[in-house]
C-alpha cells in the first residue's frame, strides 16, 4: 500500500494516494470521483505534492497543496529485515 492521507472538510472527503489521481466524495454525495490532478508524493498528513501547474478545478493551487484541518496520515508499510531467532547469551568460546 503507497502512503495516503485524508482530509476531511464540512462534509467532503479528499483521499490522497501516492501514484494516483486524487479522489474527493463532496458532500452529500456516495460517490467517490477522481480529481484533475495526481498525487505525486505524501509529503506529511498535511502536505502533498501535485502535478498541478496552477489552480485546479477545486481551487487548490500547486504543485504543493498544504491542509490545516483533520486529516488520517496512512504512511506504507515498510517491512524491516530481521535475524531471525538468534539470541546471544553473553558468554564467548
């Protein structure tokens, strides 16, 4: 899963996937619909960078657009590397 973010305000939803177009399900609708621009990097919770150019259909400048109100950061999973179940006693040959 890439990291997502979602913002939340007076009843729209904006989710925002790393490699995927933005989506927005405005309020009182059940539908959710991709927006006009991609989402090119979930910088923080609060912070995405866009391919916008310049003001989008929602009135959103880029190519940084920047939330101040309730947001769910969703940042990817990364697996870690582990030994194994190897435990050392302390005491050498």
């Amino acid at each position: 899963m890439a990291t997502k973010t979602t913002w939340k305000s007076k009843g729209d939803e904006w989710v925002f996937e790393e490699g995927k177009r933005a989506k927005v399900t405005l309020r009182g609708e059940t539908r959710q619909r991709s927006a006009d621009f991609q989402v090119l990097k979930v910088i923080s919770g609060a912070d995405v960078l866009t391919d916008l150019e310049g003001l989008s259909s929602y009135g959103w400048m880029g190519p940084v657009v920047t939330w101040s109100g309730t947001y769910k950061f969703e940042p990817e999973e990364v697996e870690s590397e582990r030994d194994g179940d190897a435990v050392s006693s302390g005491e050498s040959e």
